[in-house]
C-alpha cells in the first residue's frame, strides 16, 4: 500500500512538471532580457535565473528549460518565414518581369514574320514584272537599311529654344521605350545568362543593328529613386569613364529634367585613341510611377547645340539608350537598362575593330556592370555583405575605382593631365612617357608625399601586343597566382620605394633582384565573384648579408576581375600598387598592371601544329590527322585572339630620369617576354583522339611514368591503383590524369628539398597551381608541421616496404590555402631496373578549408 501511493506521488509530480505552464507578462518580459543576452542558457544559468527572480520561483527549471527551446523555434521560424516571403516577392517580380519579356518576345516573333512575308511578296512581284535585277536589289537594300538604321532623321533645330530640346527629348523617350521594352531592335540573349531570383538578370545584345547595343532587366532591393541616383552617378560605376560634365540642366514643365553632358572616357589600348560624348539625357516619371532617365547623342542630325570641341578624342555617338527603374509591389525595382552606340570603328587599326564592334564587350563594360553595382550598393546596405579588416564597403569600393583610374590614366597618358612622351631608344616596342607636374594630379590617385621638392615625376613605360589562342581568364589568373615567373624583386624593391622617408633609396633595382614569395589576403569581393580586392604580401629572402636591408617585406594592393573563363566578352585585368604598412584610406596609388581584351573569336585555317597543349604537363600534343572544326567544342574556341595592354609606373628624380627610364624600358621587355613564354605554355589545343606521348626534359615519357606508377602501387600495396577499361595504349594515363584524388610525384634527392615533377588535374587543383610551375613548389612548402613530421617518422618504412599510410591531415596550396585531406598514400616509385624513381603522394577525399 505504501510502495503504491509512492508511485502515484511520482506519478503525479512528473505530470506536474511537464504539464503546459501559462507564464505571467511579467516572467515573459524576465525570460526574454535573458533570452536577449543569451539565447541558450546552460543549465547552471537556468537555475541562477531562478533565484535571481523570485517571480520565476514557481517554475520548474526543465520548464524554463522548454520555453527557451520553443523561443528559439519561433524565432528560426520567423526568419524563415522572412526569407520565403523575400524569395516570394522575388519570384513574382521576375515572374512578371518574364511575362514581359515573352509578350515583347511574340511580337518580335510576329514583326519578324510580318516582314519576312513583305519581302518575299516584293520579291516575287519584282520578278514577275521586270527581267532586270535593279528592282530587285532596290528592294533587299531598302528592306536591310529600314532595319539597319532605325533613327529617323530630323531637321536642325533651335539650339536655344527649350522647346526644341524637349522635342528631341520626347523622341528620345518613345526610342528608347521601343527599345528596352518593344521590338525596334532584334535582340539575341547572351550565353550563360540564366534568369531567377539570385542571378544578374536577363541579359541580351543586338543583332544586325547600326552600332552595338546591349539589354538587361532585373530585380534589385532599393527603390526607384535610389537606384535613379547611382545610375546617373556613371564614373562611380563605369570604370571607363574619365569624366562627366553636366553643363546645363534644363527644367521641363512635366517635373522632367533635361541635361547637357560631356562625358570623356579612356580607350581600353594604347593601340587606339580614346572616345568622347555630346549627349542630352532626359529624366521623366511615366504615368505607372515608373522613373525614365534616357539620353542621346547630339549631332547634325538630331539638332541641338554644338558640343565642346576635342583634340585628342574622338566623338562616338549614343543611339537612344537609357534605364527604366520600375517599382514592386512589396518594395525593390525592376530596372531595364539599354546602351546603344557607334563607337566609330573605322578610325582604329583594322585588328582592333572587333573591340568595338562586338556587343557582348559592351554588355559586360556598361549594361552589366551596372546591375552589378545596383546589386552590390544593395546587398551592402541590406547588410547581406561584411568585409574584414574594420574597412566600410564604400571605401573598398574607392580603392577599386582608383586602382582602375590610375591604370587607365597610364594607359592613356592624355596630354591635359601632363603626360609628354619620352624619345625611344631606337626600338618602338614599348612607350616611355613621362610626367613631371605631379599637381595635376593632386585630388585623384596621387600624392604629394610621393614627389620630392627639388624635382621628380611619373614614369610610365606601356605596351601591346596581340595573343592568340590564350584564354585572357587563364592568363591572368596564372599571373595573379605565380607573380615570381613574371616579376622581378628589386623592381618591386624601387617602386616601394616611393612611399618611404626617402623615397629614393633605392636608385635602380639591379637585374635578377631576390627571390621572394607572395602570400595573397583577401579583402573584398564583389557579388558574383567576378572582381577582387586583395592586399598582396611579398616576402623577401636574402641570402648574402649585402642583401638584408634590401630585401624586406612588402605590399601591394591589387585588383583582378575577368578570371571567369566561362563569361563572354569580359575583360580579365589584373592591377596593384605599392602600400605601406598602415595603408590608410587615402594611401598614395600608383597602380600598374596587365589588361586582356578578348576580340571575337575568328575562323582561321592554321593547321593543328600552331597550338600547343597545358594538359599532361604539356607531354601530348595534337597529331597530325586533327581536323576538328573550329566552331566545335567548349565556348572558349581555340582561334581565340586577345590585346595584352601592359602599363609600370614608376616615380623619379630628375637627374635620375633616364636610368630610371632604361630601367622601366627594360623591364617592360623582360615582363613582354615572360608573358609570352607563359602564353606559349597555357594556349590549349583541340585534343582529339590521335594524341600521342611527348618526352619530358629530365623525366621519363608520360605513358611510362604512369605504368610505373600503377605498377609501384600492384607491387608494394598487392591491389591495382584502378582498373583499365580500355586496351588503348593512352587508357592508363588519361585515367591516372582523371583520376579523382590528387595524385603528385616529387623527387628523392637527398641533397635537396624534394620538388614537385609531376601532377593529376586533381592535383594541380589542390596545388592551385599549373604544370608550368609544378616544378617550383617543393614538398615541404604545401605540408604543415605535423604532416613533416610524420613522413619523416615514416620515410624509412616506406623505403622499406615501398608505401606507407598517412593519417588524415592539412596542407596548403601554393596559394596559402588550407587543405584537409581524409588519408595520404606515400608510394615508392620504382623504374624499369627496379630502382628508386621518385615518390608519388595521393591524398584521398581531399577539400578546401
């Protein structure tokens, strides 16, 4: 009986305990003070908020226990329901915005149609009423001007007369309208533009129009007028644009604004002369609440008045372009961006005419980037973005805009800024220019700590020079990631120099320098990953005591963009400058740097033998019976041809000018043939099955190497490495390149620091790095300390048993990264005569930290 009534009292006590409990406002407002502090309190805390509030004495501390946990549910919930209510808006938005773009698609369809029918209806009449071939030519060539030159022609007009300028604006308008949102030109969506609610928009460029043009519609979070600010502040997103004078702004009696602007903008080579613009651009509010900014060239044809005049520019024209910011319903814009213009193509070099010919070039320059930048202010505003290093958003994104404009003001070298060109040396390889009033620059990217006060300057030395069959993604990239096969450190040391107490110690940087390391920290990002901000780390090693107050740490800060080898028509740049340690917001820039502009690929006829090939460590390369066509294959053809821009920097004393001059001159030279090794290296060939094996310098042919390598493994380990499917005399080697864990082969010397001579695509990967460098990175540089340790505890069993198994571990890329790998193999490689080869490492399972 006792033992029975125990049991209801547990019973009884347990129900009570875990039975709902309804809380007073008062023990919710205590529970949520705590809850803000620390959402999940450790059991000690709980029973600590018992007696620290008496009006939470009443309550069982796993009851406690339990309304934490459903806060934190409802709070998880909340935010959930948060996002899926934004994905939601999105969603609608471009489901509205495709909706649009399909209704505008089917007139197209039916305009297109319409016309096809007109013209075969003339044709045929032509035929049957005439024997000659005039009328019939009259009319295709009517038929292609109606589509090739849309603008209709105008009288002049008043140049002082408002009303004129209104009318000019108002057909701007309806143009422009035609445009982004009707079918006055036939537009074609770009490659790898994909729509939905994460990604840029929809993106698409002109076809068979005068000009090029480029179109995109998107969604971003900021409203209309907002987004109408950034987008007619075009320097803060156009890196082109050198300046943007509005010279008269004119109010219109709808609440409209009309405005006169000069916009000068650099030219992306030395091989060609920079553009200019005499443009009216019109702001009006439609009757939707839809906000218009439109703009126009100004020329004999439309009227207006008479822009400024140019020396050394030349005047392009903008067709009827603008942006179309509509709001959402729930907040956010949907903007539809249209750049039309005719850049005059027939006053450059016939080779360069594809840079400003080509659409999808104009596309990535201006339409996209400036979604790009509405998208960035955006996710920054929102919070969605957090950068490092106590840095606020805008000023990194002043450091990525001055970075550019110094590079583009070397490039260009105008006149007005001071820049004189410097005699040659006889060969007109490279351009020296100088400039000695650095006041010119003052309140841009330069400093006047630089200049010494008894005389100094800039020294800039440029070239160009045409690639082909060089992806520019690729390289730029290996120019980011091995700066040591290009750039030489006592150079560095000079240009370093500058920002010092005495800023020029360091009179000429002698030929070779020191060796040196780079270690890359990143500092920011743009959305899509298409641009970086890094501070660079160059890390000198003297190795004579001459040397040690020379060879010092120093930094660069450095942008690259374009290294995405699947974006059509983008531009791959890689530009820095030397900082100082403190590196302040307005920290002294004096960039320099490498630009690559693909042109459109071009059908050549050049046989197989022209191209060479990255893959294998450049041991195969294409037979002789290769007939692939030129258009097959991946998106990046192989008649690829691209204009390298190369610009260095320098500041001067005046009595040091022409040895800097030689310096920089030479210097240039040696960069122009690095890079030309490095283009020969990385230009891919159209693989195809005919390949055949190639020996390499110092090491056996591919296909042996790999029999040896799966044979060392059969012997020592009693397994196969993986089994070969087909008889082929290449099967081996093309599955140990594809094979997915990184495999690598180092050397054995006892003498020296093993190196690397050999790696799959697997491990070239997990190196981040190339065949062309492999053979720089020893083994002891990509293993941490623990891993050293324990292949030097296991170095003699595995030249005992010939393999040894490695505990899971991290290792570092030749970039710095962190890599974790699950097991390593460490194998003994034996030849032929069953002698020691190398040693072959393969991590398995590996992945970036």
């Amino acid at each position: 009986m006792a033992l029975s009534m125990h049991k209801d009292s547990l019973n009884n006590k347990q129900m009570d305990s875990s039975k709902y409990v309804r809380y007073t406002p008062e023990q919710v407002e205590a529970l949520e003070r705590v809850y803000t502090e620390c959402p999940k309190p450790s059991s000690l805390r709980r029973q600590q908020l018992i007696r620290e509030c008496p009006i939470l004495s009443n309550i069982e501390p796993k009851q406690i226990k339990v309304w934490f946990q459903n806060r934190r549910c409802r709070e998880k919930q909340r935010k959930e329901a948060s996002r899926l209510q934004t994905v939601n808006r999105k969603l609608t938005a471009m489901n509205k915005l495709l909706m649009e773009e399909n209704d505008r698609l089917q007139k197209q369809v039916s305009h297109l149609v319409y016309e096809n029918g007109y013209m075969r209806q003339q044709l045929q009449t032509a035929s049957a009423t005439t024997t000659d071939n005039n009328s019939c030519e009259s009319v295709v060539m009517s038929g292609q001007h109606q589509q090739q030159n849309p603008t209709p022609q105008h009288p002049q007009r008043d140049a002082n007369n408002p009303a004129g300028l209104l009318a000019i604006a108002e057909e701007t308008l309806a143009e422009f309208l035609s445009k982004a949102t009707g079918t006055a030109v036939d537009w074609v969506q770009m490659i790898g533009m994909k729509p939905g609610p994460d990604s840029i928009g929809i993106v698409a460029v002109s076809r068979n129009c005068s000009g090029v043009a480029a179109r995109a519609c998107g969604l971003v979070s900021l409203e209309p007028t907002k987004v109408a600010e950034i987008l007619k502040d075009r320097p803060s997103w156009f890196r082109d644009c050198r300046c943007l004078d509005v010279l008269s702004v004119i109010p219109t009696g709808n609440g409209g604004t009309i405005e006169l602007i000069y916009m000068q903008t650099y030219a992306p080579t030395t091989l060609a002369a920079a553009r200019d613009f005499w443009t009216l651009r019109y702001t009006t509010s439609l009757e939707d609440g839809s906000l218009v900014i439109c703009e126009r060239s100004l020329t004999s044809s439309t009227g207006g008045p008479t822009g400024p005049p140019t020396s050394s520019f030349i005047r392009a024209e903008m067709l009827p372009s603008g942006f179309l910011i509509r709001p959402c319903e729930g907040g956010g814009s949907i903007i539809h961006i249209v750049d039309h213009v005719d850049l005059d193509v027939w006053s450059v070099p016939e080779v360069l005419r594809p840079l400003y010919e080509s659409s999808k070039i104009l596309a990535q320059k201006l339409t996209i980037a400036a979604l790009r930048h509405i998208r960035q202010i955006a996710q920054e505003t929102s919070g969605e973005i957090q950068y490092g290093g106590g840095r606020q958003p805008a000023v990194l994104r002043t450091f990525s805009q001055r970075l550019c404009r110094g590079f583009n003001d070397a490039v260009n070298g105008f006149a007005d800024d001071g820049w004189s060109l410097m005699g040659s040396d006889g060969v007109e390889d490279v351009t020296i220019m100088i400039n000695s009033s650095p006041g010119k620059f003052l309140g841009s990217q330069y400093n006047t700590s630089m200049f010494p006060s008894f005389g100094g300057g800039v020294l800039c030395a440029k070239a160009s020079m045409l690639l082909q069959n060089v992806p520019p993604a690729l390289l730029v990239r290996f120019l980011r990631e091995h700066r040591s096969e290009w750039a030489d450190y006592g150079v560095d040391t000079y240009s370093a120099a500058c920002l010092k107490a005495s800023p020029y110690a360091v009179p000429c940087a002698r030929p070779g320098g020191f060796p040196s390391s780079q270690v890359i920290l990143p500092l920011a990002h743009t959305v899509e990953h298409e641009e970086f901000l890094e501070v660079v780390r160059l890390e000198g090693h003297a190795f004579t005591p001459e040397d040690v107050a020379l060879a010092r740490d120093m930094y660069l800060l450095q942008l690259c963009s374009g290294i995405d080898e699947n974006t059509v028509g983008a531009c791959a740049q890689l530009v820095f400058a030397p900082i100082d340690e403190s590196f302040a917001d307005d920290a002294p820039l004096l960039p320099s740097g490498f630009r690559v502009i693909p042109l459109d690929p071009k059908t050549v006829t050049d046989g197989p033998g022209a191209t060479r090939t990255l893959d294998l460590a450049s041991t195969l390369e294409v037979g002789a019976g290769s007939n692939r066509p030129a258009g097959d294959g991946e998106p990046n053809n192989y008649n690829l041809r691209s204009v390298l821009t190369i610009a260095f920097q320098f500041t001067f004393e005046n009595h040091l000018r022409d040895n800097v001059a030689a310096m920089a001159r030479q210097y240039v030279r040696s960069v122009v043939g690095s890079v030309q090794r490095v283009a020969m290296a990385i230009a891919p060939s159209r693989l195809n099955s005919d390949m055949g094996p190639k020996a390499l310098p110092g090491s056996p042919e591919a296909l042996t190497l790999a029999r040896w390598i799966c044979r060392s493994y059969r012997i020592h380990t009693g397994a196969e490495l993986f089994r070969v499917d087909s008889q082929a005399g290449d099967a081996l080697l093309k599955q140990l390149w594809h094979h997915s864990d990184a495999i690598m082969c180092c050397s054995l010397k006892t003498n020296a620091s093993p190196v690397f001579t050999f790696a799959n695509q697997a491990g070239l990967d997990m190196l981040e790095t190339t065949l062309v460098a492999l053979q720089d990175i020893m083994l002891d540089k990509i293993l941490d300390e623990a891993g050293r340790k324990v292949l030097c505890s296991e170095f003699s069993k595995i030249m005992q048993q010939g393999f040894a198994y490695l505990p899971a571990g991290i290792c570092v890329s030749s970039m710095g990264r962190p890599v974790s790998y699950e097991q390593a193999i460490a194998l003994k490689v034996l030849n032929d005569d069953e002698e020691n080869h190398c040693l072959a490492l393969m991590f398995i399972n590996w992945s970036f930290v």
